[in-house]
C-alpha cells in the first residue's frame, strides 16, 4: 500500500492536466520565446524589471541554470509564460480563468458568424486589461509585472483556434467547449480534441529546446512572409482568424468525428495532424511576432531602464564528460548528455511513463520520461527493470530534480 501510494505522488506530480492548458506549457515558452528575441535591448531589460516585482520572481531566477543560450532575462520572460495557466483552480487573486479563451459558438454546416457569450470576459477583455495596466507607470508594480505575464501568455492562447471556439451541434447542444468535451484518437488512446491541438507546438517544458524551437520557427516564417501581421493589427482580427482555423482545420467544416467518451474516440483521419501541426507553427509563429508589437506598443516605463549585462558564459567546462551517472545529472542541467545507470522502477500511467535510475522515489536522482504521444514508438518499457542503460538527451529541471524526455527510441540503449 505504502509503495503504490508513493508511486501515484511522484506520478501525479509530474504533469499537469493537458486539458485545461492552452498550447502546454512548451507552446507558450515557444512564443515568448520568439517575441524576447525580437525586442530591442532596452526592451529586454524594461521587461525583466517590471517582472521583478512578480510574486514568483525569485523562485524563477533560483531555477536559472547559466548557459550561453539565453540570459536570466530571457529565462524569466519565458518562465513568465505559463504563470496564468500555473494559477488556474487557485484562490489567487490573479486568477482570472474566463481571460484564456473566447468561445465563438460554431454551428454547422454554415458557420454563421455568433458573438461570444461573455463579451466583456474574455481573451480579448484580458489582453486589453494588460495593455492597461502595462501602459500606466503609476499602476502597482505587482499588478504590472502580473499583467505582463498574462499578456505573454494570452497573446498565445488566442493564437490556438480552440481557444475561439465551441462547437454546437445535436450532441453538443451547450458546445464542447472548446474540443474538451470532444474525444478523437491521435495515437493509441482517446483525448480531447482541445488537447491535441494543445500539444503540437511541443510536449517538453524544456526552455532550451523551446528557445531553439523559437529560431527555427522564426526562420521558417519571416515576418515578410505573413501578410496577417499587416492584414490583422488588433486582438479581436486574430481571434476571428483562429475561429476559421478552428473551422477549417480543427473541426474540418463540421466532417470531424468525435465521441463524448475516451473509450470510444475514432482515429483522426490521415494527414489531419500533419495539417494541424503547420496551422500550429504558422499561428506559433503570428502570436511571437504579434506578442512582440504588443510590448513595443504597450510597454511604458517611468524612467530611463538600464540595459542588461551581456550574456557571459564561462561556466562551461571546455570539454563535457561524455557519460555521467545519475548521481551527477542535477550538475549538467540544460545540456545534452548520455547518463548511464540502473533502471530501479518503471511507473507507467495513462499521462505519462516514468524510469528511475539507481535510485527510486522518493530518492531517486534522475528520471526520464516517456509521454503518450511517444509511448508507441518504445515496445513494453517494462522490459528494461533491472536492466543497465544508457539514456541521451537533454537534461532539464522538473520540480527539482533532473530529468531526460524521451521522445525517441534512439534515446535509450541497454548496455551490454
Ligand atoms: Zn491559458
């Protein structure tokens, strides 16, 4: 009894429930990260001394690891993202959990233009709350640097289509709020259509890999080549760009089937998360370049900011070790290495399979983990208890603890 319930704490901690979380936490990391790296240095450093006053600022800059990529600035910023989904269900006062969605109700087969229900709590209320109390030097510093941070984060929720929409039909006669309520089966196992949509910009809350995400992106969808950004300046424009999405892309003008139940959720048709994924990074790569205007717009400071230090990395030592144990995994954070030890446990759960090396919960030193939309591609885990292995990727922090996702087989070999 004692060992399950130690099992189902360390499980339950690792992931937060996908469903209520726009773009996942990797998604939102993704866009701050591309509107960071397009503001000017005096930006840059306005943005870190307004989110200094943040109420979670210090646990933030406790958690930088120093690496040449990006600076403890940069780190927050992107941090910063995922706050307003971190607080959701809680009695924080900052929780306003209307402002992450508006709900375009969709009918087919016409789609006929209908408002939002709550137009004066919504997405676009949240944002125009932001530019606000960002706009204005004498509002509480708390409030500003509360309000910067949503403004990241929103600015990416209005970008993902179900955020603007609920379908309405027979079934869902007060809508499925926003695919939550609408099972489809992408892999194996059914989830909520929101989920999917949810998880295409990356599954890894791993700030290096969304940081080097972010280049590609950007490199892939130059500003020149979105005529949106010149065509849609105002928040309202992007969610009625996002409702079509939704119609188009997420609901496939009304032909996508779904059920009310996991158990009974039909295979997404072929190419549907092909076609998805690139509506994904084009709207990924929108919401970076928009949410970078909207600080450049709304951003005021009461004085002269000065700039931040150069990032100067030194710590690096000239030469990595190639393999470490797990024991010193929590040393190399943010690098990519192959650590080599015991597989004490396998955890699977519908959310997430976890491995421990040579140590198990609640002492373990490191973990890698599988998450479902990958689980296919690695045969029975299980098999590798007891067995010694050698796991490569890229270490990131998970509450603490150093951790490897393992998104492909490749990852993991059995040492001999
Ligand atoms: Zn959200």
């Amino acid at each position: 009894m004692m060992k399950l319930f130690a099992l189902l704490v360390v499980g339950g901690g690792l992931l937060l429930p996908v469903s209520a979380l726009a773009w996942g936490g990797a998604g939102h990391q993704l866009i701050a990260a591309e509107a960071y790296r397009q503001l000017s240095p005096e930006l840059k450093a306005a943005t870190f001394v307004v989110l200094a006053a943040h109420p979670d600022f210090a646990k933030w800059t406790n958690a930088y690891h120093p690496n040449s990529s990006y600076d403890v600035a940069a780190y927050v910023f992107m941090r910063s993202a995922t706050w307003p989904d971190e607080i959701r269900k809680t009695d924080n006062k900052f929780d306003h959990p209307e402002w992450h969605f508006i709900d375009y109700p969709l009918r087919p087969p016409g789609f006929a233009f209908e408002p939002d229900a709550r137009p004066t709590n919504n997405v676009l209320f949240g944002i125009s709350e932001c530019e606000k109390a960002l706009g204005n030097t004498n509002a509480e510093p708390v409030l500003r640097a509360a309000m910067l941070s949503y403004l990241i984060h929103l600015v990416g929720d209005e970008h993902q289509p179900l955020h603007c929409s609920s379908l309405f039909n027979a079934t869902y006669t007060n809508g499925d709020r926003g695919g939550n309520d609408l099972y489809v089966m992408p892999a194996q196992k059914g989830i909520g259509l929101h989920g999917v949509w949810d998880g295409l910009l990356g599954s890894a809350m791993s700030p290096r890999l969304q940081w080097n995400y972010a280049t590609v992106l950007l490199t892939k969808s130059p500003a020149s080549a979105l005529p949106e950004l010149k065509a849609h300046t105002m928040p309202k424009a992007w969610s009625l760009e996002s409702r079509q999405l939704a119609i188009e892309f997420g609901y496939l003008r009304g032909q996508l089937k779904g059920a009310t139940q996991a158990e009974d959720a039909p295979p997404l048709p072929a190419d549907y998360l092909k076609n998805a994924k690139a509506v994904a990074e084009k709207q990924g790569a929108l919401a970076g370049y928009r949410l970078a205007d909207e600080i450049r717009a709304y951003l005021k400071c009461a004085g002269p900011v000065p700039l931040l230090p150069e990032n100067k990395f030194d710590a690096v030592p000239a030469t990595l070790p190639e393999k470490i144990s797990p024991e010193l995994a929590g040393k190399f954070y943010d690098e990519t290495l192959v650590v080599t030890g015991k597989v004490v446990a396998v955890t699977e759960r519908p959310t997430i399979t976890i491995l421990e090396l040579d140590k198990a919960y609640p002492n373990a030193f490191f973990t890698a983990v599988v998450f479902p939309e990958n689980a296919g591609k690695f045969g029975d885990l299980k098999k590798l208890a007891q067995q010694n292995v050698e796991i490569s990727g890229t270490i990131i922090q998970y509450r603490n603890k150093p951790e490897i996702i393992l998104e492909s087989p490749d990852q993991i070999k059995v040492a001999k």
